[in-house]
C-alpha cells in the first residue's frame, strides 16, 4: 500500500509542478505569467501579479512537496486552496462535468489530497524519513479546511483589490471577458 501511495503522490505532485511551471514559465504549453496576469484580471483575483505568482508556485512548489511527502497535509492545503479558487473563480458557472469546462476534475483533485493528508504520505516519504508525519481524519480536515479557508482569503482580497473602474455602481466586480481554459486554473 506504500508503494501505491507514494505513486498517487508523485503522480498528482508532478502534474500539479507542470500546472505551476505552465503558470510561472510558460512550460508544457502553458502561457506564463502575461497570460496567467490576464486569466488572473479576468476573474478578479487583484492585485494580478501577486496573485500570478502566488498560484502558479503554490502549485509547483506545493506539488513538489506532494511529491516527496514532505509536510505533506501543509502542501494538500496550498493545493486544495488553488483547486477551491479555481472552481469558485473559474468552472463552477459551467456545472461539474470537464468537457464543458466544469469542476469536477478539481473536485477530484481536492479529495485525492484531502485523503492522502488524512492518510499521511506512507512509509515511502520524506515526513517518515524526517519523523515529521501526520496523519489522521484531523490533518485531512486540517487540510481541507485550511485550503478552503485560504481560497476565501484570496477570493475576498480580489475583490478588496478590484480597481474601482472594474466595479459596478453597487460595488461588485462588472463581468469582463471570459477567463481563458488554456491556462488550466
């Protein structure tokens, strides 16, 4: 069950480092930090490049841990974080199913990395190396609850943030341009 373990974690940590890159740098056919800027406007999440930066390396850096099983319930929180803001930012308006550009491919994503937090990262890990795991049904709540918590924050922060020439008299973000799928918030 380790080895199964350790394999779903470098599995979903490595695709979430490419998720980061493709934000960050522009790697795997991602469009960096200018198209990652104009998905991030496009959305609401302001300041842009703050907000550029801060979930494209969340990702990388936060999928790397993953990887390693290192702090392994802090990195499923980071991760759960971007995969909540992407789905109240991005996929909920188009219903769950993926092919019309919908959440469930990010709810998938969240349970996985609510569970192995829960589970911990195995006995394949740099947390049972360093004698660092965690585990249990209070870390993958930990987990989820804090992504949750931190999505909100960026959600709020966002709209604090929003220039006043992107709000409405009643002081809601004006609806902008679609924000792209290419960029795989």
């Amino acid at each position: 069950m380790s080895v199964a373990r350790m394999a779903l974690r470098v599995l979903v940590g490595g695709l979430f480092v490419g998720h980061g890159m493709q934000k960050l740098k522009g790697w795997f056919g991602g469009s960096g930090l200018e198209g990652t800027d104009r998905m991030m406007a496009a959305v609401g999440l302001h300041p842009v490049r703050r907000n550029s930066i801060a979930a494209g390396t969340t990702e990388a850096v936060g999928g790397a841990m993953l990887a390693a099983g290192l702090g392994t319930p802090v990195a499923a929180a980071g991760l759960i974080a971007t995969m909540t803001t992407a789905v109240r930012k991005v996929h909920i308006k188009n219903g769950p199913w993926n092919g019309n550009g919908g959440w469930e491919y990010n709810a998938i994503l969240i349970g996985v990395l609510t569970v192995l937090a829960a589970e911990g990262p195995g006995a394949f890990s740099l947390d049972r190396l360093l004698h660092m795991t965690r585990s249990g049904a209070l870390w993958g709540l930990f987990a989820l609850g804090g992504g949750a918590a931190a999505s909100a924050a960026v959600v709020e922060m966002g709209r604090r943030n929003t220039p006043q020439a992107d709000m409405d008299e009643g002081g809601r973000q004006q609806a902008g341009e679609e924000p792209s799928n290419d960029v795989g918030a």
